[in-house]
C-alpha cells in the first residue's frame, strides 16, 4: 500500500514538532511505502534539515510556506476574470455569515486554475484581489467589525491568505505525485490536510485526517500571541482570517473520509465544526513505554516528600499559581519540596517564576553556619540533575500539572508510565487520560491544588496505589503499539471502503512490481530456457 503521509511544520524535519509520532508510525509500519508531503514553516528548518528515514520512505517533498513564491506568472484577461469570479466565491463563503458551499466553489476553483495555469501569487497580491476582498467585506451578511476594515487590513490579510492558499499551487497533484498514492493521510488539520483535499476532489484518494491538537482550536489561542493574525493584529484581520480558519475546518471535516481525533476533547471540537459523527475515531499517541519501564517497575525510587513538574515553562501551564499553592503545602507541610524541570522555556516568564519564588522562599538554613537553600528548584531536562524526562520523574513520587490551558497532557502520560501518582488542573483531556488513577482539581486554584498535594503527602500508601494504577492505565490506551495498530486497521479499512476513483481507477491498479526493474510475470529460468531455444531456431 503506498501512503501519502502529509505534514505542516513536522516530520521530516528535523525540527519539527510533530516529528516523533509520525516516525513511530512510519517506522512501525514497514509493510508500507510512504511518501512525505511536507510544508515547511522556517528558515530554520530547513537549515537544520531532515530526520534519518527508513528504506520504505519512497518519496520526499518539501514545500516552504514561509518564503516567497512568485513564480513570475501573470494571467491573461480571460484567466483575471476566471480567478476574479472564484476568487470572489472564497471571499463570500470568509465573509458570509452562511456560505460554507461558497467557499468550497471558490477554494476548487482556485486550485483547478493554479493546476491549470501555474501559480497565484501575483493574482492574490493584485488590485484585484483587493477590490475583491473589500466588496466582500461591504456586503450584506458580513460582521461589524469586517465591515469595518480598511485598506490596509485588507492588504494584510491578502498577504496572509496567500500563503495559507499556497498549496494551491504546489505540483503534489496528479499520478506522479497524490494521485498515485492509496490513501492520503495528513498529521494535522488545517493548511496541512489542503493538499489532501485536492488529491481527493481531483483524484479520488481517500482522505485520512489525525489531529492531536485541533487547528481551529491553537488558531483561537495564537490571537492573543505574536504569531502572524495574532494578537498584533487589528480586529478586522484576526475576524477574517478567523472566519477562514472556520471554513477551512468544515471543508475538511465534512471531506474526510475518516477523522482521527487523539482524545475526547478533539473530538468534541472536530463533532461541533461538522464532522460526522460515524466517521471520527479516537486514537489516542503512542509513547514509548521503555523508556520509563526502569522508573516505573521500581515503585520505591524518588524522594516521598518532593514534588516534581516537568514541561514547557509559559503561561499557559500557570506556574505562578504553583508556586502559590506550594506555599500553602510548605505551611502544612514544612518538608516538602518543589522540582521543576522545564523541556523549553519562555524566557520572561521563566524569570517571573524565579523571582515569586524567590519572594515566596526565601533561602532556608538549619542554623547559622549552613548555606541556605530554596525548597523549589528551576532545572533543566538534559541537565546534569537529570539527563532524561525519566530521571526527572524519578525525583519524586507526585507529580503535578497546573496548566489552564491544554491539548493532550503528554508530560502527564510519561508520569503514569513511570508510576507516579498525579495531581492535575481539569482541563483539556486531563480527565480522559488520568480516568480516575490520580487527582484532579479545577484550574486556577492554588487552595485546591495544595490540599490535593498535602492529601498525597500525608497518605503515602495510597500515592503508591494511584501510581501503579496509572501505570496500568498509560500500559493499555498510550502505547506506540496500539497507536500503530490502530492506523493499520484504518488504512485498510479505507482501502475496503473503496475510493472516489473514477472508472478503472482502483487502488493497486498499477502493482509495485510495475516499477521495479526486471521480469516479474515469469521465472528467470523460463525466460533463460526462451532465449536458448529462439537461438537454438536461429541455427
């Protein structure tokens, strides 16, 4: 089966960051051929370059997303008033309060002219496109603040949108490239799965879609961030790339033929954008359980008193209100300690949480000739104290998360992995992962966070209990096995399923011996024996 496996910003690149699932599962299924599609996000990855692949990685193709692309092409007065015409149809369906099927027209339509005529970028940076997007923005239907956007918000966000549509004119399409393939699979929603949704429009591939993180949903937390139609945009930009994002997110759901949530939470957000409901099936990611089985089959280790988080140090994990609450533990609890490993940080941030607790802590000695210490301590995973996420696990026995905001807690499955107990904030999957083998509290309350803490402090049996209960739990749902299996059955249930193909355009219709050297359809020593008697005729 040859699979075309699509990605935006991740795997291959070495610096991408959803490269680790997709190699597990690339490398788990060997029986496969796999094409890369990938949509490159920065300069920098594409200086750091590629991950080492495996022999059965047939193909790889890069597109970037962050450079220019003007390819030089200019269209004929015929071609202006054709992307005019779809152009305007995209527009109507952004700013339309209830034109999903505008949209859609306007969006194939573009791709059937780029593939036809070459790219767009002149055509979505001109004049034209301009008046287009202003008249759209002053029709009937559209917001307020749409209404109420100017020149330059409309040169902004055509800017935007012309590397959001970029895809379009990327020559992915056709049977030397998507067309060929039996199933197209995009790890990630949103401009990531467009080349999917062409290579199923134009060229019946079915469409596979995984999302671990809900495209729509990390668009809506980038507004109030520095990324582009963020929070440095004006309003009438981030309400128009938002209603495109919204759009984009339909077309997909309501296109793919099967849509792959990593958890309940993604579901949910991908069930109320349209997705049907009979065609989404959660599949939870897949760690690495050996890397943690040394932590997790030696109950005993780590320190019974110390509490330990790992993570990517910013805002959204809200370690201010960690430190709050592990002042109300210290008071109760004078022997308690705090770990905190970061895997990245935001600088600023990191140093506002050293500073509380510097405040909050201030340097503790047994007497006066005994250095003083700060029960919490900033460290570094790869640091000396802990060269790996298991030793930093293995510092404590409880571990917490205090995020307010979050996807798939992915630090809180390598906890249960180790068999730690956990104390987390009831946010995003939190509760469908842990599934009652830890403690949960609501977000942005140090009061609760502290007295679940000094709960497990106090009852160090039961820590131990919930611990190994948590490790049974990540053994059974989190594992690359099961991630890989449960990709396996779904390649062949879309294969089984059939394809949009049209007539005689089945998947392995052209076998993979087709384009291997040598004769296939009879034994070497037929077409030896052949040969010797045609030159036995000849003589």
């Amino acid at each position: 089966m040859r699979i075309g496996l699509l990605t935006g910003g991740g795997y291959p690149y070495a610096a991408g960051e959803a490269g680790l699932w997709c190699d597990r599962l690339v490398r788990g299924l060997p029986q496969h051929e796999f094409e890369l599609y990938a949509l490159g996000r920065s300069a920098e990855q594409e200086e750091r370059g590629l991950v080492p692949l495996p022999q059965h990685v047939t193909r790889v193709r890069t597109a970037p997303l962050w450079a220019p692309a003007d390819d030089g092409r200019t269209h004929s007065r015929r071609e202006r008033r054709r992307f005019a015409a779809c152009f305007g149809e995209l527009v109507r369906g952004i700013c339309g309060g209830s034109a999903p099927e505008a949209f859609a027209a306007g969006l194939y339509g573009l791709a059937e002219l780029a593939w036809e005529q070459g790219g767009m970028y002149a055509a979505l940076r001109s004049e034209t496109a301009v008046r287009v997007l202003e008249a759209g923005c002053r029709a009937p239907g559209a917001s307020r603040v749409v209404r109420a956007s100017r020149v330059s918000d409309l040169l902004e966000f055509a800017d935007e949108l012309e590397r959001l549509l970029r895809p379009l004119s990327l020559d992915w399409y056709g049977e030397q490239g998507l067309g060929a393939v039996d199933v197209c699979h995009a790890a990630a929603g949103g401009v990531a799965a467009v080349p999917g949704l062409l290579a199923k429009r134009f060229c019946g591939v079915p469409l596979l879609v995984t999302e671990y993180g809900v495209q729509l949903r990390a668009h809506y937390l980038d507004q109030g961030s520095d990324a582009p139609g963020g929070g440095g945009a004006r309003p009438a930009v981030r309400a128009l790339l938002a209603a495109f994002h919204v759009r984009l997110a339909g077309e997909i759901y309501a296109r793919a033929d099967l849509l792959t949530p990593g958890n309940a939470h993604a579901r949910r957000w991908q069930e109320r954008c349209g997705a049907p409901r009979e065609r989404v099936r959660t599949v939870y990611p897949g760690m690495e359980a050996d890397r943690f089985a040394a932590v997790g089959e030696d109950p005993g280790c780590g320190d019974p008193d110390t509490l330990v988080w790992v993570g990517r140090v910013e805002p959204a994990k809200d370690l201010i209100g960690l430190l709050h609450a592990f002042a109300e533990v210290r008071r109760a609890a004078p022997q308690a300690r705090l770990r905190v490993f970061a895997t990245a940080a935001a600088p600023g941030y990191l140093a506002d949480c050293r500073s509380l607790a510097a405040q909050l802590f201030p340097d503790e000695a047994a007497d006066a000739r005994t250095v003083g210490e700060n029960p919490v301590a900033f460290e570094e995973v790869g640091g000396p104290e802990a060269p790996s996420a298991a030793d930093a696990y293995a510092a404590g026995r409880i571990v917490l998360l205090s995020s307010v905001i979050e996807g798939f807690p992915i630090s809180l499955v390598e906890a249960m992995l180790c068999g730690r107990a956990t104390v987390s904030t009831d946010v995003g999957a939190v509760c469908e992962v842990i599934g009652g083998t830890g403690l949960v509290v609501p977000p942005r309350n140090p009061r609760a966070l502290a007295d679940a803490c000094l709960a497990l402090l106090g009852e160090p049996e039961r820590a131990q209990r919930l611990g190994a209960a948590a490790r049974a739990r990540a053994l059974e749902l989190f594992t690359v096995e099961q991630n890989v299996s449960a990709f396996r059955e779904s390649y062949l249930w879309l294969l089984a399923r059939g394809s949009a193909r049209g007539e005689g355009g089945v998947p392995f219709a052209r076998p993979a011996e087709a384009v291997v050297p040598g004769h296939w359809t009879e034994p070497a020593w037929a077409v030896g024996a052949e040969s010797a008697g045609a030159e036995e005729a000849a003589v």
